[in-house]
C-alpha cells in the first residue's frame, strides 16, 4: 500500500538509483511498525541491501528462472546445466547475507512497543509520508521529530521505569531467570535454558536441532529492549542451564560472566568456557561471600562454599533482597548442599525461594522449606518432563508448609517489583496479587 501510495513521489525521482532506494526506503518505514511488534528490532543495513537485491531478483534472477523453466520443456539437459553456476550463485549470495545478519551490523533492539507506541510511531510514519509528497520542510522536519521522540521514548523509557521484574522464562526442561532492576540499573540472566539430548532412532531425529536460547530466551531479551546483560550467571555445568547461551552470546552483549566451578569439569562444559572466552566475556568463577548492591537491591553468594564440589552441588546459590523481599536462586543444589548451606547461614530465609533442581525430591527437603520459611516457590520445569519434575513429594512439601507454588510447566512467571515492595505476580496474561508476598 505504502508503495501504491507514494507512486507519484517516485515517479518524480530523477534517476534509477534514487528510485531503487525510494522504493526500498518507502517499503522499510512503511513496515516498521509490523517489523517491531513481531520482532522487536529492525536494521538500517536493510534500506542499502533492498537497493541492490531486489533488482537482482526482480530484473536478473526471476526472469533467468523462467527462462530456465521453458528451456527445460525443450532441452532439458541444458536447462540442468545452467541450473548449476544459478544454483551456485544462490548459495553464494545467500551465505553471505546471513554472516551479514549474524554479524548484528547496524541491527537496533527497540523492544516489543504497547498499542499506545504504535499507534505514535503509525501516525509520524503518515504525517512523514504526507509531508514528504507535498514537499514541506516545515512538517517534514516535525514528522522527523515526531518519529525521533517515539524511537527515543523506547530506548530510554526502561531507564525511567521504577519497577523492576523477576522472569522465569519457559524453556521447558531447564532453568532461565531474568532479572531486570528498577530504572534499568542491572540486568542479570540465570541460566539461560538447554536442550538435553537423548538416543533416538533416525527418523525421530529433527532436521534443524532445536534450542530454547534461539527460540524463547533471544526474543523475550529483545522483546523487553535488553541490548545488554550485565550478569549472566551460569549456575552450573549442565547443559539445560548453559545450552541456550550460545545465542545469547550472539545476540546480545555481555558484560561478565559468573560461573560457578565444579572440580570435575565435563568436556561440553569446558567447550562453553571456551566459546565464552572466544567472545572477549570476563568470566568470574563464584565464591561464597562474593556480594554486589544497586541501588535498593542486595545480592550474595551463598554456594558454592568451597571449590571441591562437582555436579550439582557445585551450584551458584544466589540471595538477594529485591522489592523489599529476600529471594534464594538454589540452582539444581541438592539436599546435601541444602544441609551444608543451613549450617554456615544458620539464620538464613527467604520470602521467595526458586526450588532446586527443577522440584526433583532430591532437592527442597522439608528441613530446607522449615529453615527458609517462603511464602512462594519457583518451579521450572519441563511440561510433560520425562523426569517427572516436579515430584509430588516436593509439591507436598510445600504445599504442608503454605508456599504458593508458581510452575513454568503450567505458566510462565512474571514478578514485578519496586525499591520497597512486591507490586504483582503475572502468570500467561493473569495478573495475580499475592496477598502472602504483600504481607
């Protein structure tokens, strides 16, 4: 529509050149609106690709293929010969747009917009088009502004917003927190999800391998406007807390890595480390002790309390106290590390508490839930899991105790906070105030 519209604008443009990136350029804007609300980013590399890819496929490529598809109704052998240098060609160029795409080369994040953006953004992008067709500085250079008021409003608006939110982002079998502090002052990421592998015959193998990073951890980050992580806290050396990071690391910038060190380090694991190292990443092995504060919010290290663990024991145990609240991240520790823990934090609580080990019964014992005293539990687990997590028993746990229970399986979570106080619970679009968490 947009291109029908601005036909007679184009019609004006003196030269082809000019007219390939009217056509790109009026195509580009005219779809940002779409762009940003599936995807969450757009790239500006784009508006200079179009101009020399669409009239390669417009005007050489599309021809060619019908040239090639009535040769090969008379001479078959022909047509498959010269399919080979095209087909050759393809490939070529189309390798080499997607290392330019991978390579994030003017690709800006600007996070999913609200209705009320939008519509801002909808309307500058009419009152630009109207105003270019007419030939009006005045309003041009307005509808520019307009247009440089919304796209500031996205970036800068998470730096202004007095609440901050835990995720716990469904990855299925696997674990993946994210940690947004208020006025956008620290984000951190806790695992970031995995695909576990199993044995399986060849035709239950899928063509393109699938991973929790790519699909769900990327584009919740893009959709919330995170173009950068300033803790990614790798809990341990299992894949389903590690797997997804690799895209991750791709797609976002990540300023230090902590990692909690095992004595017996797996050769997938050391293979992580390595990429890690590979993108320049500091990585900071944990220790007890190890603390940092932003503004109101607290966080420790509580585990691993020594370095001669390995598994999950080996487990990053995270305290911290946000929206007035005191939350524990136990990782996948088990009930030994929970008795461990108990002992050198013997006064030890905490009002909100992810459950180890995505609720497997080895991990939150009662005397674990007695000590601690929540008042909810975090479970993420795997709908359908094949392990059975979470276990009854550990739902029965908690359940005796009066824990509310929030599992990934069921919904995703979503918890909302400012500098004093826990503002609400969200799980799949239902907003819940929890009255225990207020209290």
């Amino acid at each position: 529509m947009s291109l029908l519209l601005s036909f007679p604008l184009l019609q004006r443009l003196s030269s082809l050149p000019l007219q390939l990136f009217g056509v790109s350029a009026a195509a580009q804007t005219a779809s940002l609106p779409i762009i940003l609300y599936h995807f969450y980013e757009f790239s500006l590399l784009s508006y200079v690709l179009n101009i020399a890819f669409v009239p390669f496929v417009s005007l050489i490529l599309l021809p060619f293929c019908f040239f090639l598809f009535f040769l090969s109704l008379f001479i078959p052998s022909a047509a498959v010969l010269l399919m080979k240098p095209v087909e050759a060609g393809i490939r070529f160029l189309h390798d080499n747009l997607q290392v330019v795409a991978e390579s994030r080369v003017l690709q800006v994040v600007t996070g999913q917009p609200n209705v009320l953006e939008l519509l801002f953004l909808s309307v500058s992008l009419l009152f630009l088009f109207a105003m270019v067709e007419k030939g009006r500085r005045i309003g041009i250079c307005l509808a520019a502004g307009s247009l440089a008021a919304v796209f500031g409003w996205l970036f800068f608006a998470p730096y202004f917003d007095s609440k901050g939110a835990v995720t716990v982002i469904d990855v299925g079998q696997g674990d993946s927190i994210l940690i947004e502090l208020p006025y956008r002052r620290g984000v951190y990421l806790i695992d970031g999800g995995g695909a576990l592998s199993f044995p399986k015959e060849e035709w239950q193998e899928r063509k393109t391998a699938y991973d929790p990073g790519e699909r769900i951890v990327v584009p919740v980050l893009k959709s919330k406007g995170i173009r950068a992580i300033d803790k990614l806290i790798v809990t341990h050396g299992d894949i389903d807390h590690y797997g997804g990071l690799y895209a991750v690391m791709e797609h976002t910038n990540i300023h230090q890595v902590l990692y909690g060190r095992s004595v017996e380090e797996k050769e997938a694991e050391r293979h992580f480390l390595e990429t890690v190292h590979q993108h320049g990443i500091p990585i900071v092995f944990a220790e007890k002790g190890m603390a940092w504060k932003e503004g109101e919010q607290h966080f420790q290290v509580l585990a691993p309390l020594n370095n001669k663990v390995s598994g999950n024991e080996a487990s990053i145990v995270l305290y911290a106290v946000m929206g007035g609240r005191s939350w524990l991240f136990a990782g996948d520790l088990e009930e030994d590390g929970e008795k461990q823990v108990i002992k050198a934090f013997p006064g030890l609580k905490a009002d909100i508490l992810k459950a180890g080990h995505h609720g497997s019964k080895t991990s939150t014992s009662s005397t674990w839930v007695e000590q601690l005293q929540p008042k909810a539990a975090l479970l993420s687990s795997g709908r359908c899991s094949r392990f059975g997590h979470p276990h009854q028993e550990v739902l029965d746990i908690l359940e005796a105790h009066e824990v509310d229970i929030y599992r990934t399986d069921e919904k995703g979570v979503e918890i909302t906070f400012h500098d004093k106080d826990i503002l609400s619970i969200e799980q799949a679009g239902e907003v819940i105030l929890n009255d225990q968490c207020k209290s």
